[in-house]
C-alpha cells in the first residue's frame, strides 16, 4: 500500500499500463483488513533508515522471530555495512566491527575438524550468514505445526505493503475472533492476514469476517524483549522496530540508493541544461 | 536520399590509405552528413533513445551474467544475495538492467506509435517497417525469457504459462513444449535454455537494428508532414542538428529512468517474485509484465486456446501487414483527420487491453453491478467481455476499419514541402524550436 511515494505514483500513472503492479488488484474473493497506518524514516523519497530503531529491531528479531524464522541472505558483516543496525564509520571494513564479530561468534555452524575430518561445530564469523533454526525444511514444518516460517531475508519485499504488512500481521495476530467463527487448532485469528473465511463462519453470509488464519502464534507481547537504549518495549514499540528491521534486511542498500541518487539526479539535471544550451545554440539560425 | 554524395575527404596519409581499403571513416563521416529533414520533431528522437537502451542493456546485462548462476538450486540466491546484496553495485546494475526493459519498452510504444501516426511504414519505408516490426517481436522474447532468470514465483508461473501456449497446436504442441522445457516441466533446463537465449537474442537484436538503420539510410527519413525531401534546403546535416537533439532527449529519458531506478526500483516488479520459485505452490494471481499485457488479454478473450494464441500471434501480425493494408497515398495524420481519430481510439482500447490484462478475466468492470447473465463464460460487465470488444476493435482498426478509410477518406490538403509548414505554424512548434523561423534560411 505505502511502497511508492506520491513522486512514484505520479510516474506510475504515467505508465497507464502498470496498473498491474500497483496495489489493489487483489483476488475478490481474498478478504483483508486495510493495514495499518503507521510511518517509519524511510517512507519518504529522501528517508533513510534509522540506526537506533535498526538495533531494536535486531533484538526482537534475534531474540524472538530467529527461533523459528531462517534469514539465509543476510550474513553477521552486513549488520555493520554502511546503513546497517550496527554501522561504525571507524570500521570502514564491516568484518572488522567488534558488535559484528562479537554477535557472529554466539553462533554455532558445522564444520569438520581439519585433522581428523570428524563433524565439529565451529563459532561464526563475520562472513557467515545467519544460521538457520532449523536442519532443513521438514524439520521446520514438523516443529510448527505442518506450517513453514517463511525465510525472513525478503519478507517485506515479498508481501503487499512491506513493512506496513509485516507490522499489521504481527500486532494483529491473535485477534479475538468475532463470534460465529471457527478457528482451527493450531490457527490464531489474524485481520490483516490475506484470506476467506467463509467456511469457517456460522453468521450472517453476507458478513464473512476480513482476514485469515496464520500459523504463527503471537509472537510479541509487552516487553517480550528489553531494549539496551532505554526505549519502552510495548508490543507495539517491538512490532514497529522488527518491522524497520525487516525492511532493511531486505533492502540493505537503500540509504546506498537514495543517496547516490541525489548525486546522480543532479550531475544529470546539470548536463542536460548544458545540452539543451547547445542545442540551442546549433538550432539558433535554423528555421526547422 | 539514396543520392547522398559523400562529402568525406581523407586528410592524413594512413587516412587516404584506408580509405581504398576499409572506408570505414567515410562510412562514420558519411552517417554523420546525412542529409535528415530539418523538420523533425521530439517523437523523431526515441530511434536515437532505443539505440540508447539496447547498449545499456547489453552492457549492464554481461555485467549481470558474470554473476548469475543459471540453475534452479542457485538462480534465486545468485540474484538476490549475489548480486543485489554482495556484488559491488550489483543492486543498481541490476536495477537498471530491470527497469531498463520498462524503458525500452515505453520507448518502443512510443517509437511505434510515431511511425503510425506519420504513416512512417508506407512506400519506400515499408522494409524499414518490417525489420522494426521483428526487433518489437525479438524483444518480446528476449524480456520474457529475461524475466524469467531470477526464478521467482512470477517468473517460474509466467514462464509456465507462457510456453503452455505452445502445447495449444495440434500434433506438434506437445514435442513443442517439451524441446522448450527441456523436459516435462518447467525446471532446472528451461533456465539454462532461456538463459542461453536471452543472451544470444539481444545479440540478434543489434544486427536487425543494423539493418533497419541501413533501411532508414535508403529512403531517409519521413518526417510529420509525410511530405518527401524535395530539395536540399529542406534538410540538415545529421551532426550537429540531430546529434544534440537526440542527446537532449536521450539525457531527459535518462532522468526518468533515474528517478524509478533510484527511488521506486520495485515500482514494476510483483512481490511474488521476491519468494523464489516454487512448483507446488500457485500464486493467486499471475500476471505478465506491463508490456506484454494487451496480448495477455487477447490471449484470454478468446474462449478456445489454440483460437487465442492464434489471437496473440495475429495481433502482433497485422503489424506486419501495415503497409499493405493502408493505400492512402497520404502519409501524415495530420492530413487524415478522420484516420486520425479511429487511430487515438485504438491506442485508447490498446491501453484498455493492457488494463484488462492486468486484471482477473473474471472481475467486473463497473464496481457494485453485477456480472450479468452468462454469455461465453462471463457476464457481461465482466474484463474479459470488456477484453473482447477491445479486441474488436484492435484487429478491426486493421482489417477494416484502415484498408476502407485509406480509399474513402477525404484528406486535407498537404503542403507542398516539408518546410512550408515551418514558415506558416511556427506557433505550433515545440517551444524550445521555435525561435522566429521566419527570419531563417
């Protein structure tokens, strides 16, 4: 819903056709509450990420949403990356920034020993990516109920509405349901989550509930996590931090892109007046 | 224009010398001289921005292949941890790359659309035509096949349902599928294959656009009048004239490509194909890129699969029939004003194909009215019954509507040069062209 600023839309119109990849064009009989309306430092063409929100958004996500959800795209240096949670300008190179070495090493991966060829576990490195909760994809499905947590490392790119989804899902989750609706074992009742639920409601035909069912149970409570910064950890604080920090892991080069931008916008702005001043200049005599 | 005298005089001893035997430089020089009417507007200036985007294209696109890893365990990964994330830079040279097909295609569309409205496809033009007609089809396949190399949901599904089309034909449609898939589905070889053709086919591209400009460089160029070259002072040289008007135009395209590139990267690519393929899980709603949508829809407003992929292919078709089907032996819309207004409302129900495509065949039109009664599987406020009149009117605007307008239509009077118009509507004239023609040669 917030992927593209108003400058976007006004782009987009101008491609009449891409009417496809704008929001709005979901499934009529797929039902969804409208997400929620909340603003973060990046919606604005200009924004960028905020680096105090990032490393609250780290805690929740390590703490909480890496015990079942896999991140396999995003490796321990890229936290100290230029516009990432953990970024230092002291440590130009991110596999030499202390938080970076420090967090990666409280992981464990397989290795073998290099005398004996015997199956180790070694500590990370900077350069490994996050390790993934579980062996395999099986094991995950049968330690959640039949339901595979989804891979974390594009999840705001890969939903409608990014971190806006990302954040309704979560505080949404759990959502007493309207009475008349039935709500499978293992399924918590979720608004925001994409869905029909008309043949699990009893009530009026006409007022089949908005939303879906998730497998997830909620996952954030009132300081479920506490924040090195100070700030209050209501769920909505962690929903609102875990959600920035999704949306940064999956796109990490977005400051990277919007600052190059304005350079390149303006060394281009610049040639183009200089040419249109030589055209000018040529075409001066030229009845055409 | 084919009279052209080449005006190159080598100058340095090697020069003289290469001359009689490689005369490249006069080649290059002789380019640059070509006499181009002097009347030539901005539509005149995406054959220069097309040049553009396919080296940019090419360029960005080896860059992106040192990178890519073209099986079905590793092309998802290869792209969005390979390049997007660990490559140096590989998010914007793939983010050009990407969008540079949007561009490309809306520089086509409107490159096209120039040539129909100046009747640029008429006597003697008609080869310059149809080679462009073939470079609009190869980058058809080339920017599908293209799509599909990230290995997304989408471009898993599209390419399913894009090569599906071909086990439509009787007899041979199903060795027909399985030569394209490598297999019986979609897999691991259908990447490599379509990974193998989108690099050969750009490739293929560049030697049909050298063709069509040698097609170009034979009649010279139309020019919104439609009225021929007459004499010399109705043209200008190439170079300067045209050079720093295309560069002009190229760099103010480039600035709309920058903005999306920079600031809206995803603004045409489906959020499903940010989770990688996968065969046993369908994603709602499939749909092709932006470009290729007005066909999507004609494929899907006719009921029988193999009538709609002959749809598609015949849409693309009376493209290549153009030139014989319009006789009027006036050239410019200007001077067609009733040709005019059937030709705005076609580019009106194109974009409704487009629209349509985009949509579910089975949503309504009108928001809050029901479908309707069932006709051919849809009621009739329903996109595909909408798809259908639209598809209507596109092949009739061809097949009927042109070749009858084209002998009954009264025209307006045409200017005896193409320089005359300069000297009487220079109000009309774009506003950085016009400073007082009347006082120049």
């Amino acid at each position: 819903m917030h992927r593209l600023s108003l400058a976007a839309a006004a782009i987009a119109a101008m491609f009449a056709l891409a009417g496809a990849s704008l929001p709005g064009a979901s499934l009529a009989e797929t039902t969804q509450a409208p997400l929620k309306d909340v603003h973060w430092s990046f919606d604005y063409p200009l924004g960028m990420y905020d680096q105090a929100q990032l490393q609250r958004g780290y805690k929740v996500y390590h703490e909480v949403c890496s015990a079942c959800h896999s991140m396999n795209m995003v490796a321990f240096r890229n936290l100290a990356d230029k516009g990432g949670p953990f970024f230092n300008a002291s440590y130009p190179n991110s596999n030499d920034n202390p938080v970076a070495k420090t967090l990666a090493k409280d992981a464990q991966y397989d290795a073998i020993d290099s005398e004996t060829g015997a199956p180790i576990k070694r500590p990370g490195t900077t350069a490994d990516y996050f390790p993934n909760p579980f062996p395999n994809t099986t094991a995950a499905r049968a330690a959640n109920n039949g339901a595979l947590p989804p891979d974390m490392s594009l999840l705001a790119a890969a939903r409608e509405g990014g971190a806006h989804y990302i954040y309704s899902i979560v505080t949404g989750d759990g959502t007493t349901p309207p009475p008349g609706l039935t709500v499978p074992d293992g399924k918590y009742y979720d608004p925001y989550m994409p869905g029909d639920l008309s043949s699990f409601w009893t009530g009026d035909p006409k007022k089949v509930p908005v939303g879906g069912f998730i497998a997830m149970p909620p996952p954030l409570i009132d300081d479920r996590v506490t924040f090195d910064d100070g700030t209050k950890a209501t769920l909505n604080q962690e929903a609102w931090d875990v959600a920035a920090f999704l949306k940064w892991a999956s796109d990490p080069k977005m400051d990277e892109r919007k600052q190059l931008g304005v350079e390149v916008l303006i060394f281009l702005l610049i040639f183009t007046g200089l040419l249109y001043a030589s055209y000018r200049t040529i075409w001066r005599n030229v009845g055409h | 224009m084919s009279e052209h005298v080449s005006t190159y005089e080598p100058k340095t001893g090697f020069t003289r010398w290469l001359d009689t035997r490689l005369p490249i430089v006069r080649f290059g020089a002789d380019l640059m001289s070509f006499p181009t009417p002097r009347n030539l507007n901005y539509w005149y200036t995406f054959g220069g921005i097309l040049a553009f985007c396919l080296v940019v294209q090419i360029v960005t696109g080896i860059i992106l292949a040192m990178h890519y890893d073209a099986s079905g365990a590793g092309a998802f990964l290869s792209v969005e941890r390979g390049i997007m994330r660990d490559v140096n830079y590989g998010w914007l040279i793939r983010g050009i790359h990407a969008n540079g097909a949007s561009m490309f295609f809306l520089a086509v569309y409107l490159h096209i659309l120039r040539g129909m409205y100046y009747g640029s496809y008429k006597a003697p033009r008609e080869v310059l035509w149809l080679l462009g007609c073939v470079i609009y089809v190869l980058m058809m396949a080339t920017a599908f096949m293209g799509y599909v190399l990230p290995w997304g949901q989408m471009s898993f599904w599209g390419a399913k349902v894009i090569t599906s089309l071909f086990g439509a034909f009787p007899v041979i449609g199903g060795p027909l599928t399985a030569l394209l898939w490598g297999g019986f589905s979609v897999d691991s070889p259908t990447l490599n294959r379509f990974f193998s053709l989108h690099y050969l086919l750009p490739f293929v591209i560049a030697a049909v656009v050298a063709l069509h400009v040698w097609a170009l460089h034979v009649p010279g160029n139309n020019n919104p009048t439609g009225v021929n070259v007459k004499s010399k002072t109705d043209t200008l040289p190439f170079h300067p004239y045209y050079t720093v008007k295309d560069l002009f135009a190229i760099l103010v395209f480039v600035i709309l490509f920058a903005v999306i590139v920079f600031y809206i990267p995803d603004a045409f690519e489906k959020v499903d194909n940010s989770i990688e393929a996968n065969p046993l899980v369908t994603p709602a709603h499939i749909v092709p890129e932006w470009y290729l949508l007005p066909f999507y829809a004609i494929l899907r407003a006719i009921p029988d699969k193999l009538t709609g992929v002959l749809g598609l292919a015949g849409a693309l078709g009376v493209l290549f029939a153009l030139p014989w089907l319009d006789t009027c032996k006036v050239r410019s819309m200007r001077y067609r004003p009733a040709a005019r207004i059937f030709f705005f409302v076609w580019i009106f129900f194109s974009l409704v194909l487009g629209w349509c495509g985009s949509q579910e065949p089975q949503g309504t039109v009108f928001p809050g009215v029901p479908a309707g009664p069932t006709i051919i599987d849809y009621g009739p406020n329903s996109v595909t019954w909408l798809s259908r009149i639209a598809t209507l009117y596109y092949f009739a605007y061809f097949l009927v509507i042109t070749p009858i307008l084209s002998r009954t239509e009264k025209t307006l009077p045409v200017p005896d040069s193409l320089y005359t118009p300069v000297l009487s509507h220079s109000a009309a004239m774009p506003a950085g062209a016009a400073a007082a023609p009347e006082t120049k040669g």
